[in-house]
C-alpha cells in the first residue's frame, strides 16, 4: 500500500474534486493536497459545508490520523489497495461489503395471499 502520506494526497485529492463540482473553491488545488493543512484547519474549510461525500471524506481523514486508514471495520483486515484508489473513503474490504450489502438491503415485500 502506498505510504500514509501518499494515501492523504489521494484522500485530499478527491475531497477537492467534490467540493470543486459542489461548492466551487477560492483556495488552489495545490494548496488543498499538498498536505500542509492539518485536520482542524481542513474541517474550519468545510464548516458550513455539509454533504454525506464531505463526511465519508472527513472520516478518511481522521482515520489516516488515527493509523487506521484502510482497515475494514468489520474485520479489521487490509483493504486492497485498488478498492482504495477507486474510493479512498472505503471502509470495509470487499467481502464484508458484500456481505454487509446483502444483510441491509430490504427483502422485496410479497403481497399476501388474499382469502
């Protein structure tokens, strides 16, 4: 897996396309992912901003901060680093995903029988 810090740029990187597309910007792309804002002065950015993306984001972030970036919370194995590429707010590898997909989603309804 690539390093901590590399792992951030990619986090970063698509917090700042999403609140480009969003919200617009007044603030560099340079600026955002270069990795000299901390998570304080990031979250004082996106204060006023609010979207499920901004917060699956923002919990990516504090989990590179805690050391537990990339760790299934179902599990606690590694997520490939592929599926982290794809979506760098992942939080469950692919078999917990699918299994927990399964669990959640409502079962279609059947009419009952009529007498």
């Amino acid at each position: 897996m690539k390093s901590r810090r590399a792992m951030r740029r990619v986090v970063l990187s698509s917090l700042f396309e999403h609140l480009e597309q969003r919200f617009g910007v007044e603030w560099s792309r340079e600026t955002f992912v270069d990795g000299s804002l901390s998570l304080p002065q990031i979250d004082a950015l996106l204060a006023y901003k609010s979207d499920p993306r901004i917060e699956e984001l923002r919990g990516a972030l504090g989990r590179l901060e805690r050391g537990t970036y990339g760790i299934c919370c179902c599990c606690k194995e590694q997520i490939g680093a592929s599926l982290l590429e794809r979506d760098p707010a992942r939080r469950f590898c692919a078999e917990c995903e699918q299994r927990y997909l399964h669990h959640v989603t409502p079962h279609t309804m059947q009419p009952s029988a009529v007498s």
